[in-house]
C-alpha cells in the first residue's frame, strides 16, 4: 500500500512535526539544554514512524517536495534581504578566515574517509564518498559523484553516498548547537555589547514579552519582495545557463535580494525587518521538516554508521580548535561554530538552525548569519570540487 501527499498536505504534515518538535523541547531539558534544533527533534520522529510503517505492515508514505524547494529559495531570499553592503565589507576578513578553515575541513573529511577504506579493505574511492563528497557537498554533490563512480564499477556507490549525506545532515543539526552552547558556557561568552547579566535578563524579557507587531502592509510587502527574489532570481538563472554558467536557484535569488534590500536603503525606504525575521523563520523551519521527515531511513540505516561517527569527530575537532579560536573566541566565534558544524556535515539550512537554536537561548549575532551563508553559497562548493580533483589524481587512490 503506498500513500502520496502532495502540496498543501505536505505542509501538513510539516507544521504538525515542527509542534511534535516544540513540545518535546518543552518537556525533554536535554533537547533544550543542547540547543537541538526544533525541526531535527520533529522530523527524526516522523522518519522513524514512516519507517516502522513501511517495515512492520507494508505502508509506504511518500511526500512531494515541490513546496520544500520553494520554501528554500523563500529562505535564501531573506538571507539576501537582510545582507547589507557595509555589513558586507565588515565580514571581509572573517570570511577569508572561514574559508581556509573550510579547506582544512575538506582535506581532513576525505583524509578520515579515505583512511576508513583502507582499514576495512574497501576500495579507497569509496573513502571520497564518505567524506567531504557527501558530508560538505551534501545530497546534489553525493548523487553525482555517486553516478560517476557506479560507471567507473563501485558497486553501490551512489547509494553508499545518498546514506552519508543523510545521516550528516542530521548529525550537524545533533552536534551543532551543544558544540556552541558549550563554548558560550565553558568561556562564559556574552553577547557583544552586554554583560552576561544583561543578557539573562534580556533573554527572559525576551521570551515573556509580546512579538513586535507586524502590518498587514508589512506582511504584503515582504510576500511580494520574496516573490520578486525567486523570480527574478530565476531569470537571472536563465539568463546566464544560456550564456554557460550555471548558479544554483538559491543562490541568485540570495543575490537579488542583496540587491533589492540595499537598493531600498539607498532611496529610503527600508524593508519590515520584522517580517522579514518572521518570514526568514517560518520558511527554514518548514524546509528542514519537510527534508528530515521525508527522509527513507530503511535503505539508509545500515550503510554509514562508522563513517558518520568518525566524519563527528573531525568536524567537532575543526569547529572547536579551528573555528572558534581563528574568529575571536568570543561570542560570535561559538555561533559562527556551531553553524559551521552544520555546514561542514549537512547543509546551510543546518548551520541557520543551528544558529537560530542558539542565538534564541542567548541572543544576537548578525555576523555568523552573514558570513556562515556566504560560505555555504559562494566558496565551500568551489572548493570542494577542487579538492577532490586533487584526490581522485593523488596516489591516496591508486587502484581505487
């Protein structure tokens, strides 16, 4: 028997794991305490029970996600509407920094994965899969390597891939948010410009006092600026696939908004950032749940338990010893931290939730939601590729 949901009955599905998520962090303090995201904790539950459908009386689910892919350009647009040009000039530094580190990451993923391989007598090329193919290129980057290495005769590949992608994703929002929390306890770290007092006080004002109100006039605007981002986005897209370069959507549409929020600084008409916010929230929530809840745990449970531990431990290494100590060691260092922990293992919509767990319990840090972005948009896909170019022709591999 199989089940499909599409479209709104997806959204369904999604808003009841997000409250599923809410109400576990309400009553289960380590979710809480180690800032695990709400949409993880949620969409975990509900992978399982598809499971256990499929497995224990024969009934598969399966979702559409028209609407995630939407919800993610939604997202990336309000990362672009909140970056302005001056903020952008400020992370200048801070982003040649993390890039490095983002190096570091990739030769150290494939480094683990390779040596994996050879300890358990497999050919080393699988190594690349379980490495920073799957965990720092996520789902596109494994799928596609993971062809090319079924045709060059690596029997399961692309499948081997598939399963490490997956379980990085939820492994970053696991590790990412305790990783920072513990920084920010550990080195009793404030928000900038406050005491740790002032931070108790405004974080328990914070989660008492009303939502700022948001305007009709300010939900229409940021709907139609959103809609403006995606399509305007995607023409872009057209626009340059014809002429050979190819961006992925939700970085053109990131770009757009850039553009369209510092245009409207410049002629005095700032955007809600309130709606914004909101907006920003809503939709990186729904994605998140939709991708985890989606997601099929019975082809995937077996394939990359050990992978997946050790690529852990490289990542927990790197964020604690590498980023943190390169960008300040202070506050923004720890969320910069965790979200580069989502990143490095799963997506950029992992490193934002990561992030929004923390910046909720502890308060703000504008510069790891800018630069972290950034990251995952423009340089760790370039060098990603790189590196494992250089991989694939190093001795590291011979006769992989």
């Amino acid at each position: 028997m199989e089940i499909q949901l599409h479209g709104l009955e997806v959204v369904i599905v999604a808003v009841l794991v997000l409250w599923v998520g809410m109400a576990l962090s309400r009553r289960v303090p380590p979710l809480r305490r180690y800032n695990i995201p709400l949409a993880v904790t949620g969409g975990i539950l509900c992978s399982l029970l598809v499971a256990l459908l499929a497995g224990l009386w024969q009934v598969k689910i399966t979702f559409d996600m028209g609407l995630r892919d939407l919800f993610l350009l939604f997202f990336f647009s309000t990362i672009g509407l909140g970056a302005k040009f001056r903020t952008l000039a400020e992370g200048g530094r801070m982003l040649a920094l993390l890039t490095g580190v983002a190096a570091v990451l990739l030769v150290l993923q494939n480094l683990a994965g390779v040596g994996l391989a050879w300890l358990v007598g497999a050919q080393p090329a699988y190594g690349l899969l379980g490495g920073s193919i799957s965990f720092a290129g996520g789902h596109g980057t494994a799928i596609a390597w993971g062809n090319e290495a079924v045709k060059a005769g690596l029997e399961g590949a692309r499948e081997f891939g598939i399963a490490c992608a997956t379980f990085g994703l939820i492994a970053g929002g696991i590790i990412g948010g305790p990783i920072g929390g513990w920084l920010i306890e550990r080195f009793q770290l404030s928000t900038p410009g406050s005491t740790d007092t002032d931070q108790t006080t405004n974080a328990a004002a914070d989660s008492k006092a009303p939502c700022r109100a948001i305007h009709i006039d300010d939900v229409l605007g940021t709907l139609l600026v959103l809609s403006v981002c995606v399509t305007a986005g995607d023409l872009v897209n057209q626009f340059l696939s014809v002429r050979g370069l190819s961006l992925p959507g939700f970085l053109t549409a990131m770009m757009v908004g850039i553009l369209i929020t510092n245009l409207a600084d410049l002629f005095g008409k700032p955007l809600s950032k309130p709606a914004i916010d909101r907006a920003n929230e809503l939709s990186l929530q729904l994605f998140l749940a939709m991708s985890l809840m989606s997601m099929d745990l019975l082809s995937l449970v077996s394939s990359a338990g050990v992978v997946v531990l050790s690529q852990m431990l490289v990542m927990t290494l790197v964020a604690v010893a590498l980023v943190f100590r390169i960008t300040g060691r202070d506050y923004d260092a720890a969320v910069m931290a965790a979200g580069f922990t989502g990143l490095g293992l799963g997506a950029t919509p992992v490193a934002i939730a990561n992030m929004t767990a923390i910046t909720r319990k502890y308060g703000p840090s504008p510069k790891a939601f800018l630069v972290i972005p950034l990251i995952g948009a423009f340089f760790i896909d370039l060098l990603n590729a790189l590196i494992i170019k250089f991989f694939i022709d190093s001795p590291l591999l011979a006769g992989g």
